[in-house]
C-alpha cells in the first residue's frame, strides 16, 4: 500500500535538543522538532503530539528494530509528519529558534505568498 506524500511544506518554528524530554518543555504549537532519538517511544511522543507540533525531523533510527516501539505510529496517527534519519547540515544550528519550511528533503526560510 502507497501513500501519497503531500506536496504541501511543513513551515514552522526549528527547535532541537538532544534530549527528546527536555525539548518537550519548550516547544510551542507549530513547531518543527528535531531531535536525536534512536527508537522513539510512545511516551516521547505523546509529549510531541501534545505540544501541538508541525512536525518532527530525527537524526536517528525512530524504529531500529531492537524491539517494537509505537513512537512514530503515534505520530503518524496524530497527523504529524516524521523525517526519519535526517542528515543534519551545517546550518542546522543555525536555524534554530527561526522559522523554516521543509518539504520532501528540502528545507530552508519559508517563501513569502
């Protein structure tokens, strides 16, 4: 079974954190997670889809397959978005705290309509 992917980007505020926990604390509705989190648990995300985020952007396995984990299925079911092993750039750090887009393996400032 194919989804289709929606053209559409996720355009938000970029908050990371190497610790999914501590990142939880600070996110507002719309912004765009990125974290660090091997094997992401449902208890992690539940605390992303409570926040109200746009989506979120791991630089690491959210399934490794060690053993199962209902992480990114909860996100999925909530509706948010998940870029799995995203390569970090360079200018990652930089955008922090700014807004960005990110559509299909691009990101970068938001276009103005």
């Amino acid at each position: 079974m194919s989804r289709r992917v929606s053209a559409r980007p996720v355009v938000g505020t970029v908050r990371l954190d190497r610790r999914t926990k501590d990142l939880v604390k600070r996110l507002q509705p719309g912004d765009v997670a990125v974290i660090d989190h091997r094997d992401l648990d449902p208890v992690a995300a539940e605390g992303l889809i409570a926040a109200g985020i746009a989506a979120v952007v791991n630089v690491s396995q959210s399934i490794s397959g060690r053993y199962p984990n209902g992480g990114p299925i909860r996100l999925l079911r909530a509706g948010i978005p998940l870029l799995d092993r995203a390569t970090p750039s360079p200018s990652t750090s930089s955008r922090r705290g700014r807004r960005s887009a990110w559509r299909e393996g691009r990101s970068g400032a938001p276009r103005s309509s």
